[in-house]
C-alpha cells in the first residue's frame, strides 16, 4: 500500500503544481484510479489509500471487482461500450465515459433503471483508431439525446494520441474544453456538461492545465501487474 501511497503523494503534488499555474482549485480535479490492469486486492489498497473512485475498462474486471468490493466505491467505466454488455453493467457504474453512438443510448434507455451519469466520448485527434465522436458531431448528438430519459450528460473525455509531442496533446485538451463550454452554454437540461474527463498517467498534467475535472490514471499510480508479472 506504501506503493500507492507514494504514488498518489506524487500526483496530488503535480496536480497541485499544474492547478496553481493556471490559478484552478486542487479540489475541482479527480483522480479516478484505473484498475484495469491490477487484481482486486490492489484496487483495495487505492481504496485504503484515499482513493473512492476507480475505473475499469472492461465488464469481466468490472464485475470480478464489485463482487468484492461491495461499497465505499465510486465506479467508472471508461472503456468502449459494446452494445450487448450493456445489460450487464449498466446498473453496476455510476459515470459511463464512452457514451459514442446512439444505437448505445438506445440500449441504455431499454436496460437502466436510473439516470446514467453520461460522459460524451469525442476522437479529437481524428486518429482513425480511437473511438468517439468527430467534434463537429457533438452538439447533434447531444440534442438528439434530449429524448433519452436515462441519460445525463455530465461532460465530454477524450484520449490524447500516444506522442512525445505535447503541443499536439495540449491543443486537443485545450480544443475538448473549447467544445464542453460550448454545450455547457447551450444550457440543455439532460446536458449540464460541466466536467472534462482527459488525461492519463503521461499527460494528466497538461489535462489539468487545461481544465480537466476528471483525471483517470493506471500506471503511474496502481501500477500494471500484468506487464510486472
Ligand atoms: C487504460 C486507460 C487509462 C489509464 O492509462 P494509464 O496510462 O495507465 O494511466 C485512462 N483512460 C482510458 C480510457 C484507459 O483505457
């Protein structure tokens, strides 16, 4: 657990760093601790360290670890969202990250019982690989979810290519906040879209530096015991 404490010390300070350098407030930015890559136990040892929040990119971990982990979690899914997994996780997370087409809204609306907390996924970088709206179908698509009464909109996410160039990273931060202001604005009531969830273990300072409210970090923080092991 010292292993994540020292970690987490070491985030919290740069988080800290960046925030003051763009006069933002510590405590508007959180740190979901991604689990993805470490065993239950692990996940328990974020826990003990401070951090209630965690996310996870697939149903399998997802479900192995609530089995456990029964309380005192804030569960986030920020993987891409299979539209027949659907039903088996919708109930289990409270922030679903990777909400990218409407043939998964519709299958949100049939499956949960509540509101989702809703994070619009946008491909800012236009890679071919990464998932995610284009930034010009946002505002679209967002209206169009006005009908979905299982849907909350709380704010956009995106992933910034993997590059050493950190320009290219910033701007498609920078470009991701200029997009929730805008859907913020419009005011919509399914869409308040106050939060920007961007930025990992290699660039969750630059994310913070440009508005993010929603870090989510594996490596550098909870380590990867598959690459350990
Ligand atoms: C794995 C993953 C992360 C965390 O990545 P690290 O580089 O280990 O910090 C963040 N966001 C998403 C969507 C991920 O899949």
């Amino acid at each position: 657990m010292t292993f994540i404490i020292n970690n987490l010390e070491e985030i919290q300070l740069k988080i800290k760093k960046a925030a003051n350098r763009v006069d933002r407030q510590v405590a508007d930015v959180s740190i979901i601790a991604v689990t993805k890559q470490v065993s239950t136990e692990r996940a328990i040892e974020a826990l003990d360290a401070g951090l209630n929040q965690l996310g996870e990119n697939r149903p399998e971990g997802l479900l192995e670890k609530r089995e456990t982990i029964t309380e005192g979690a804030v569960w986030h899914y920020i993987g891409s969202m299979q539209t027949r997994k659907v039903k088996q996780v919708i109930d289990k997370i409270d922030y679903l990250h990777s909400l990218d087409r409407i043939s998964l809204a519709d299958e949100i609306e049939k499956r949960a019982t509540r509101i989702v907390n809703c994070f619009v996924q946008v491909n800012v970088s236009g890679e071919e690989s990464k998932h995610g709206l284009q930034p010009e179908e946002v505002i679209p698509f967002i209206e169009q979810l006005s009908q979905y009464s299982r849907i909350r909109v709380v704010g956009l996410m995106t992933m910034a290519p993997n590059t050493e160039d950190l320009e290219v990273v910033r701007n498609i931060f920078k470009n991701l906040k200029k997009l929730q202001l805008e859907v913020e604005n419009n005011g919509y009531a399914h869409a308040p879209c106050h939060d920007l969830s961007m930025g990992m273990s290699n660039d969750y300072e630059i994310a913070v530096e440009e508005g993010a409210t929603y870090v989510r970090i594996g490596t550098a923080l909870v380590g990867n015991e598959r690459r350990d092991s």
